[in-house]
C-alpha cells in the first residue's frame, strides 16, 4: 500500500516550481537514500541528453569533477532530515522558465545557496540547469567541460 502510494506520488507530474523543489528534496529525509542526482527523473530532455553524454564517458576507475558529490545538496554525505530547503527568491526567465534560489541548512551555521532553472514540459518543471558552488558556470557547462575532459582522458589511455 506504500509503495503504491510512492509510485503514485513520483508519477504524479509537478505542478508547481515550489512543489519541485519540495519534491527534489524529499529523498533527502530518507535514510535511505542511493539513488543518485543524475539518476532522477528531475530534469529536462535537454539536460538529459548532456547527463547522458557524460555517463557515457566518466571513468569507471575513478571520480570525476562531477561524480563526487551530489549535485542537488552539494555535499558527499548527508543526514537523513538535515537538509532543510528555503526558497529564497523567484524570477521569471520568460514563458515557462523560471529561476529560483534556494538555501540549504544542511549543518547548524551551514548553508549552501543554489539557483535552479527549471523549464515548464508537458505540464511539470523540471531542472534545466543548476547554479551553485560545484558548478562552474552551471550544471549545464559543468556537464561539457567534464564529458570533454573524460573523453580526453580515454583517448589518451
């Protein structure tokens, strides 16, 4: 009966910007937790497609600048119910688009602020990109800059 009620719930598209954050944070109260970032149904076609791209390239005997830490706390480990998600501010970026800071309180006196993009698709938002400390210059350029780099690395082995 829970698990039906968890596969209804993730099915259930996101109708709200407030409602994806909220969403995108809530394996986060679990202890649970393995899945990771780039494994979640959170983000656009587009985005997709780059997260593709570099899983198909990140080195199996090694970590890469993207495959360290999880992109959505910034962090590598995590307490279960210690990150706490605020909503700072919202801008509208144009039709369907929307840009939103949050602050993570993830340990007494530490916060990480993020901004996502998010892209309104076939009724839901989704993560078109993420601005935070672990990315420079974004999800999105971090994704290129790091599949070429470990395309380089595998021609050169």
């Amino acid at each position: 009966m829970i698990l039906t009620a968890l596969a209804l719930a993730a099915a259930t598209p996101v109708a709200t910007p407030e409602a994806a954050v909220a969403a995108i944070y809530a394996p986060f109260r679990k202890p649970d937790t393995t899945e990771a970032a780039w494994e979640r149904p959170i983000f656009t076609p587009r985005l997709k497609a780059l997260i593709a791209r570099w899983r198909a390239v990140t080195p199996t005997d090694e970590v890469d600048d993207l495959s360290d830490f999880d992109w959505l706390c910034q962090c590598q480990d995590w307490e279960a119910g210690g990150l706490h998600e605020r909503i700072t501010a919202r801008r509208a970026l144009g039709p369907g688009r929307l840009l939103l800071s949050v602050t993570l309180g993830k340990a007494p006196g530490h916060r990480e602020r993020l901004r996502f993009a998010f892209a309104r698709i076939g009724g839901q938002w989704l993560v078109d990109d993420i601005f935070a400390s672990g990315f420079r210059g974004g999800l999105r350029a971090s994704l290129i800059r790091t599949t070429a780099a470990d395309t380089a690395l595998r021609r050169r082995r």
